[in-house]
C-alpha cells in the first residue's frame, strides 16, 4: 500500500498550534483547562472532523476521534497523545504525536484503506503535571491507575480543585466513568519525539520503544530556625536550606551509585521560606523525581534517600517530612505492537533500534489496559521542554508514515 505524508501540512498544523500559547514564540506554554488551552482543543477538534471522525470526550476531557471500522464491534488500535505544554517549553513534545496520528490517518484514508478494527485518535488531558502536581492525568483515571477520591482532591497553585476545574472547562460527570475495561483497545501505539540525544548521535532515523521508566515524586519538608543572618552564629544555627542541599546532593549520589545508566534522580523543585537575603531559611520544600526502568532498583533509591534525610536531620537538629507522592510501576512494551513496528520499518527499509523511555508518557499508563508500544523520532540536540525544541519536517514524516504502516496491520 503507497501512503503519502503531507510533511507541509504536518509542519503547518505545528505551527498553527504553537500560536495557541500565553507566551510569544518561540516558546509555548499552554497549560490545561486554561484559555488557550480550551482554544487548541476546538481547533483539533475542528481538524478531526473534517478528518470525518467521530469525536466524543470523558469526563476529564480525553478527547476520542474515531475512524470506525468495518466491524466496529472488535477493540479498536488507537494512537495519540497530549498538547498541553509546561511554560516556556516547544512545540513537539506530544503534539507530533497528535498531529502525526492525524496525518496517517489521512494517509490511509487517501490511499483508499478500511480498517477492519476502528482506528481512534487520542488528545489525552493533562499529561504535564504543571497544574495539578500529577501528570498523565487523562490516562492514569482511563486506566484506572488514579483512583476517583484522590483526582478529586487535587488542586492548582491557586486553590481550585481539578473537578471545578474541569466543570468550568465544560467537562461534567463522574471521574469514574472515565475508566476504560482492559480490552476496550485491541493495540495503542504513541508516536514522540525522543527528548534525547541517542538517535540523532547514532544517526539512525527511529526508535522502537521495548520499556517506559516510570517516576516516584518525593515531597521532603525540611524545618529548621530561621533569625537573623548577622547575629545567629554558626554554631548555634540550624538552616534548613544548608541541610536541603545536603539532601539534594544525597539524591543525586543515591542514582550514581547504582551503577546502572538507567537510574536518575532530580531535585527540580526547592522553595525556601522567607527567602530574605539577610534571614537564615527556617522553612524548605524540595521535590525529588527519582526513575528507572527497574522498579525494585528505583524503590531502592527511595529508600536510600529517606535514609539520608534522617541522617542528616539528626546531624543538623532539624525536622524532615518526607511523602511519596507517586511511585508508579515502569512497563515493558508489548510484542504484539512493537514487531508491527519493527515490521513494518523492515518493509519500507528503514532503519530503527530498540531502545528505553527514560521519560515518561501516556503510553505507561495505556500499557495497564492494552498491549501497547511507542515509536520515537529524533530532536534536535536531544532538546525538549525548551523554546528551542525542534524535530525536522522529514523525520516527523517518516514518524507518520510509520505508524500509519502499523495502524493498519495492527487493524487487520
């Protein structure tokens, strides 16, 4: 079967949509349920129905745009990903994606292919955890990873809970009846850029994803005794902020020490309290994200950092609190999608290699629910979550093209 990619079009859409944004290009920030937010969505979904799909969305917003098939009654193969965006961020993470799956359905429409199984688009909500704290929120209630209570309870920065939230947004009913049963999809295939380096140093032109490291996020409180930064002397002082950077050192020697390349950890997040030049910090909040593809060796590194903070509370005569935010389990990717994959780049002569997710997406939490898989294509300089994020027209193409190739054989 011949497909076409319209890579102008693609590139086009990108661009249309990266103008959805509260700040001026090139960066994008577009966060969810916010106005331009709502304006990007009504744009997709414009695209898709004048793709001819079918659209409905749940009651946190997961968007569906379905192509139905000619048996409509078997689980359906679906793709897709997310186009909320952190501040300041680009212009690809997620949204080729989206887009990519858009433009192979169109391929396959245009070459004249019916799927026998529907094909279906996904615009997952919020999979950037910049409003609420938690990302992959879409995905984690359609698996039913995150239970009903809990994404009732979450909040933004100022406040509002996610049901008032989303309400406001126009999306009514029980978080729920967001949950998908396992086998509702027959396969799921997330097209993304790689956000690394690996495929553009190695010059091969795809990745065919087997594993999905997965995060634990630590909240740590440490409380020390603020006073004066002139007449507080050194002995008697008990600062928080210094015993935070004891901690934060300690998280990053924990991933080191393990020995494997697949162990990270992060301190993205240290709020100190007053935050006066000329007051010792009594209060810090640190937030930690630690990975692994190995769930035993990443819940090994919590643990090593727990100790530590002990250990440094004690030394320092401070207080810390430490929670687990969420530890979720990491994924291998199913055979079942992945061999089409690899499949269908042994058909058409393209190179690939099989490599891990070392960030995590969607796809992590689709794996609960159905066999699924993710296709990488390269960024420049390994680049993402910066204004300067940029994927070439051809390598988001061939992206395309390949999991329009996979869409069908997996619908067959």
């Amino acid at each position: 079967m011949k497909l076409n990619i319209d890579a102008d079009r693609i590139t086009a859409e990108l661009d249309t949509l990266a103008g959805f944004s509260d700040v001026a290009a090139p960066a994008v920030t577009r966060i969810v349920f916010s106005p331009v937010d709502m304006q990007a969505r009504a744009w997709l979904k414009q695209q898709c129905a004048a793709a001819g799909l079918a659209l409905r969305e749940d009651a946190v917003g997961n968007t569906f745009a379905r192509w139905t098939g000619s048996d409509p009654a078997l689980p359906a193969v679906a793709s897709g990903s997310h186009i909320d965006a952190i501040p300041h961020s680009g212009r690809y993470d997620g949204t080729v994606g989206v887009l990519g799956m858009l433009a192979a359905i169109r391929a396959l429409q245009g070459a004249g292919y019916r799927p026998r199984r529907s094909i279906e688009l996904i615009h997952f909500t919020s999979e950037e955890p910049t409003r609420f704290g938690l990302g992959c929120l879409g995905s984690r209630l359609m698996s039913g990873t995150l239970e009903p209570e809990r994404a009732a309870s979450l909040t933004d920065s100022q406040g509002a809970t996610l049901d008032e939230v989303r309400a406001a947004a126009g999306f009514p009913g029980a978080f729920h009846s967001v949950q998908l049963a396992p086998g509702f999809y027959h396969a799921f295939v997330e097209l993304h850029i790689e956000q690394g380096p690996l495929l553009e140093r190695t010059q091969v032109p795809l990745g065919v994803v087997t594993a999905i490291a997965a995060p634990a996020t630590l909240n740590i409180e440490i409380e020390g005794e603020g006073g004066h930064a002139g007449a507080v002397l050194m002995p008697g002082r008990r600062d928080a902020f210094t015993a935070a950077c004891e901690i934060a050192l300690a998280a990053e020697a924990t991933a080191r020490s393990t020995g494997a390349i697949d162990s990270v950890a992060t301190v993205g997040v240290c709020d100190v309290f007053p935050g006066a030049v000329n007051s010792i910090p009594s209060r810090v909040r640190l937030t930690v994200d630690v990975r692994d593809i190995d769930e035993e060796r990443r819940d090994g590194m919590l643990a090593n950092i727990w100790a530590r903070c002990e250990a440094v509370a004690a030394a320092r005569r401070i207080t810390v609190r430490c929670e687990v935010l969420n530890a979720d389990a990491p994924a291998q990717c199913s055979p079942l999608v992945t061999e089409a994959l690899q499949a269908v780049c042994g058909e058409l002569q393209l190179p690939y290699t099989a490599m891990v997710s070392r960030a995590y997406h969607d796809s992590l939490f689709m794996s609960r629910i159905a066999p699924a898989a993710m296709l990488f294509i390269p960024c420049r300089g390994g680049v993402s979550h910066r204004p300067d994020e940029f994927a070439a027209p051809a390598d988001v193409a061939r992206g395309a093209l390949v999991l329009a190739h996979a869409l069908a054989r997996l619908a067959e």
